[in-house]
C-alpha cells in the first residue's frame, strides 16, 4: 500500500511503522524549519517520509533506523520519489553514525510499555520502555557529539511520556520550545524543538 504526501509516494510494510498523527505533525514543522544548506539526521526514520521531506530542502540527509526492513523500505522510497541527495543506514540511535548535524528530526518510541510487550518492530516504534521516554534519554545523553554548535533538534513526543523530554533535554543544556501540538483521543502529542543556544 502507498500513501501520498506533501507530493510524495511513500510505499509501506506491515513490518515498518506508518506514518501517523506524530509523523504528520512533525512533517508540518519539519518543512518550515529546514533550511537549504542543512545536513539533516532522520533518526528512528521508518518508511523514510521525513528524512525525503527534509532532503526536497535540506543539502544532504542520512536516515537511520535500528530496524533493517525499514531501512531497505526507506532506500525503495527514495527512489521511487527521485530523490538522490539522501542515504540510509542501520543503527541502533547514533551507533553506526559519524560527524555532526544542522538539523536533527526524531520520531521516537515515547509509549509506556513493558520488554514483554515488543515482540517485532513496530512494536520497538512505540514503546520507549516502562515509563514511555527510556530511549529517549538515552538519545539525549549522545546527541550533543552529533549536533553542531547551531544546531537544533526537532522531537516529538507524546502526554504520556514520562519523564517530560523536555526536563530531560534542558537538564543537558539544551534550550527547549514547544511547537506544535495536537490533541488525541486519549493523549496529546508535543513538537518540540531544542537547541543549545537560544536563538
């Protein structure tokens, strides 16, 4: 199945999260906050829809995945869409990463969930660990090597994650700004951008 997007085609997989409310959300951000010399980060990239969003403006854009379906699924979208100035790559957060980025984009696991609960990928797309931000933490403690001085990082999250990223982003040093926001049924889901110098 494919969906069309901000003139896209994005194919999908069973095994590989679909873009959703989050991914839709943080797309309408994403578009205005890219600029035209970036090097673009699409960490946690799924099918590829924000990292091919972001390279339509940004100079360069690497998406990364821990899931290697995803990644494979990403590489067919771009080229499906004609777009040459991305790659994709599996790690596992900035494990097989190298160098330094403009612009951050993360869609991360942010549900409450225990181990037992993830049995395939989708799965690890949702569930952030028992108290839904565990990976996001985790993030947060690497991401300042891979960030340039400017840089900024685009993030979105949901009500129910806890502890609140952006307590966990300014406790390292980072100014944080809620975006966007968008209300479900049973949560909200949060945009935040955070930067290490206020603007």
């Amino acid at each position: 199945m494919a969906i069309h997007y901000m003139g896209l085609r994005i194919e999908t997989s069973e095994d590989v999260y679909e873009p959703a409310e989050d991914t839709f959300l943080l797309a309408e951000v994403l578009i205005k906050e890219v600029r035209p010399q970036d090097i673009v980060l699409d960490m946690g990239t799924g099918t590829g829809i924000l990292a091919l969003l972001a390279a339509k403006r940004a100079k360069f854009v690497i998406g990364a995945d821990i899931s290697k379906e995803a990644v494979k699924l990403a590489w067919k979208n771009s080229k499906i869409n004609g777009i040459d100035n991305t790659i994709f790559v599996v790690s596992n957060l900035f494990e097989n990463l190298r160098g330094q980025f403009d612009l951050i984009v993360f869609n991360p696991p942010y549900l409450p969930g225990e181990d037992y609960e993830i049995r395939g990928d989708i799965d690890k797309a949702l569930i952030g660990g028992p108290q839904g931000g565990e990976v996001i933490v985790r993030f947060f403690n690497q991401v300042t090597d891979f960030l340039k001085p400017q840089g900024r990082i685009l993030l979105v999250y949901s009500s129910l994650t806890k502890p609140s990223p952006t307590e966990v982003a300014q406790k390292r040093g980072f100014f944080t700004k809620v975006i966007a926001k968008k209300k479900l049924f049973f949560e909200e889901l949060y945009v935040m951008i955070a930067e290490l110098s206020s603007r």
